[in-house]
C-alpha cells in the first residue's frame, strides 16, 4: 500500500448500515464485521476498493489498516481496482476444467474481445479466471455478481450476455427518463403511478386468539435433505443457479 493517501470519511448512510451488521457481534469483537463493512463500501464507490476507503473502514472499526488491507487482498470478492458493471468470474479448477472450462473462457474472451483481467471498453465486463466456486456438480460454470451459471455452452454463454446487455439498456432507458436510481444494479423499481388501496385505520382485523388451535410438528414426518445437486434448486450464500431446463 501506498505510505500517504488522502484521508476520507465514510458517509453517514455507509456507517449506518455497518453498524447494523456490528450489532450481530460482541461490541468488543468488531474485527468480525470487516467482511461486510468492504463489501458496503465496495458498492458504494462502484464495485472496488481503494487504500482510502481501506484505510476509513478500518478507523471506524478502530483496527490496525493492515487487517483490513490482509482481509481486501486475500478474497476475490474484492476488487483493488476498478472493474465493470458486471464481474465475469469463470471458475478453470478441476472439476471445470475437465468439462473444458477452457472452451468457455475463449469464448468469453471472443466474445467480449477482452482476456481475463480485463475490462470491456464500455465498462460493462470484466473477465477473471478464478479458482473453485464449489458448484462442482453444475461443471463447467461461472459467476456474474450474485448469480451462479452451470453446465455452460457457447450458445448459453451468448443468451446471458445477450439479457445482461437488454437489461443494462432498459435500465439505462429508465434512468434516462428521470426514474433515477443507481444503474449499477438491476433492481426492479417501484410504480409510483400504480393503484394502491388506501389503508383504512377503521378496517375490521381478527383479533388474537391466545388460545388458537396450533399445529403440531410432527417428529416422525420426513423432512427433505437440502441438496444443493438437484437442478432449479437455488444455492446457497443468497446466489442464485442458472441451470439447464
């Protein structure tokens, strides 16, 4: 790291939402929040990290700057330089790469005209080459932000490309038409002009029964295995599957 950067102050909103995640942790454990803290401040600066938002986050957790810097440059999940609006990591571990991950990485770097560290030239991908995903079953396979893609094909790879361009354009277009919003990500909006019944203050609402009937868990009903194999199952860690129908 540089031995001189500009000092910054996090912005009120950014603190806030920190402070939400420092209260799942003992107060004087607040190392444990690091993880998400980057992540908050990561999104907020357009999808990377630079030494002074490093360096704030760690004085707001009142840490030494080296263990935030250790925690930014040891996981992929961080970027120490900026990258576009969609982050391609395709894994190449064993598993993808004996289902030929290196066909699809070339075809990535076809069709964007980009090779794995490099961004797109409208800023809209960046390609890396990563190491396992731990979606061994779903070979060969990537992730996009959030969303895990198995079982890649060429034609597959150009159908997500394709939707992730119609997306950025529609979004673009709303945002162009005074919707507002960060275009960063691809969050439905909310119609202001639908109708939305009033709520009535006087409206009739059951009122709690202390001694309604409750269901009884049965310990003797089978309850089914989470696996995360079978197909349209969503993973875990709040990513998504694209798998084949």
């Amino acid at each position: 790291m540089n031995a001189v950067t500009e000092a910054i102050t996090l912005s009120s909103e950014t603190r806030q939402a920190i402070d939400q995640w420092l209260e799942r942790y003992p107060k004087d454990q607040k190392r444990s929040g690091v993880l998400q803290a980057l992540m908050i401040v990561q999104a907020e600066n357009g999808g990377w990290l630079n030494e002074a938002l490093m360096d704030a986050v760690a004085d707001y957790l009142e840490l030494p700057r080296i263990a935030v810097y250790e925690v930014a440059s040891f996981y992929s999940l961080y970027h120490l330089k900026p990258v576009g609006k969609h982050v391609i990591d395709v894994c190449t571990n064993i598993s993808c790469m004996l289902r030929d991950s290196e066909a699809i990485v070339n075809h990535f770097k076809k069709r964007l005209n980009i090779s794995p560290g490099e961004t797109t030239a409208d800023g809209q991908f960046t390609l890396r080459e990563v190491e396992c995903l731990a979606a061994c079953a779903g070979a060969p396979m990537c992730q996009i932000g959030k969303k895990y893609y198995e079982n890649l094909t060429p034609d597959k790879i150009d159908k997500i490309l394709d939707e992730l361009n119609s997306l950025d354009a529609a979004n673009k277009s709303r945002h162009d038409g005074g919707e507002g919003g960060n275009d960063r990500t691809s969050v439905p909006r909310h119609d202001s002009s639908a109708s939305v019944p009033p709520h009535a203050s006087n409206a009739s609402v059951p009122p709690h029964s202390s001694n309604a009937s409750v269901p009884q868990l049965d310990s003797t009903a089978v309850v089914p295995r989470l696996d995360r194999g079978i197909q349209g199952v969503e993973g875990n860690n709040d990513r998504g599957h694209e798998n084949d129908q």
